[in-house]
C-alpha cells in the first residue's frame, strides 16, 4: 500500500499541483497578476456560396473566417435570427464571436482573450478544452481518490499515530462538513 501511494503520488504530482493552484486563482478572480483581458474587434465580407436564403453552409462559413481571422478553438452556437448568422469560436482563455449578414456577407468577429490565466483557469474547468483534457480530469480525480485511500489505509498500519490520524481525519471532515452547510444557506 505505502509503494502504491507513494508512487501515485508522485506519477499524479505535476496535475495535482496545477489543479491546487488554479483552484486558488478561480475562487479569487480579482488575482489577475496583470494579466490583461484584450477584445480585439475586426470586419470583412464571405466569399459567395455561403448562403442560400436561410440555409447556411455553415462549414463554408467557418472555414472562411477561421482561414482569414485569428480564431481558436472550435465553432459552436450557430443560429440564424432574421437576415443574420452567429456563431463563436471557443476555446481555453479565448471566445470569438462571429456576426454576419446572410444577404451581403459582412461580418464581425469580436474575440476576447484572457492571456494565460484565463488559459489556466478554463482548463481547470475544462470548459472548451476537449474530451482528452476531459480524461485528464477524471484520471487525476481517481488519482487524488486512490492517494487518499492508500493514504487512509497506510494509517491502520501506523500504531502510534492511528488514534491521532484519525482525530485529525475527523476534524477536517467537521470542518468541511460546516462550511459546506454554511455555504449552502
């Protein structure tokens, strides 16, 4: 048990690190670190073909503005109100939004950049970040579940610091236990 939690320790260290810190930065949003937020705003019209009537070949259209414009991410939320489109481009730290007229082909793409700390932040949320950062996020939380257990189990072994183990163990669950039920009032 004690090679088993040692090594997953280590193996989960890196994840577990980052998960610890930008766990601090999200609930503490006014620590930017002066990280600026930038909304850049630019303009152009789309190739013909794009449209016919109210049916969009939206492939076309995304492949246009992303072969053209400095987007990220992938192309989502697309409707059509009226005579005009929208879509956005999302991804970690970066939202582009994309507005264009389905008659002339003019469109607007305003994208808002976080810099590294909204990077960092959407990751840990894994908003917009992708099924394979999906697994990392399940595969660190059987990590820190299996530390914590192999931990737990190595403490029955310990004789002189059981009694004060589990004292410990139970007062951090108190805490948790209170605060969670304050928070939830």
């Amino acid at each position: 048990m004690r090679w088993l939690h040692t090594y997953l320790s280590m193996g989960s260290l890196v994840t577990v690190l980052f998960f610890a810190v930008t766990g601090m930065t999200l609930n503490h949003p006014e620590w930017t670190f002066g990280v600026p937020q930038t909304r850049v705003t630019s303009t152009g019209t789309l190739k013909s073909g794009f449209a016919m009537g109210d049916q969009v070949d939206w492939f076309n259209v995304v492949e246009q503005i992303r072969s053209t414009q400095p987007v990220r991410g992938s192309a989502v939320d697309r409707r059509v109100y009226g005579d005009e489109g929208s879509f956005s481009f999302k991804a970690p730290g970066s939202v582009s939004e994309v507005f264009f007229k389905l008659e002339t082909g003019e469109y607007e793409v305003a994208t808002t950049r976080q810099g590294w700390l909204g990077v960092v932040n959407d990751l840990h949320r894994g908003r917009d970040s992708g099924a394979s950062w999906g697994w990392l996020i399940d595969l660190s939380g059987v990590f820190l579940a299996v530390v914590s257990l192999t931990g737990l189990g190595i403490l029955f072994y310990l004789k002189k610091s059981r009694v004060a183990g589990f004292v410990v163990g139970g007062v951090g669950l108190a805490i948790v236990a209170a605060l969670g039920f304050l928070a939830s009032r």
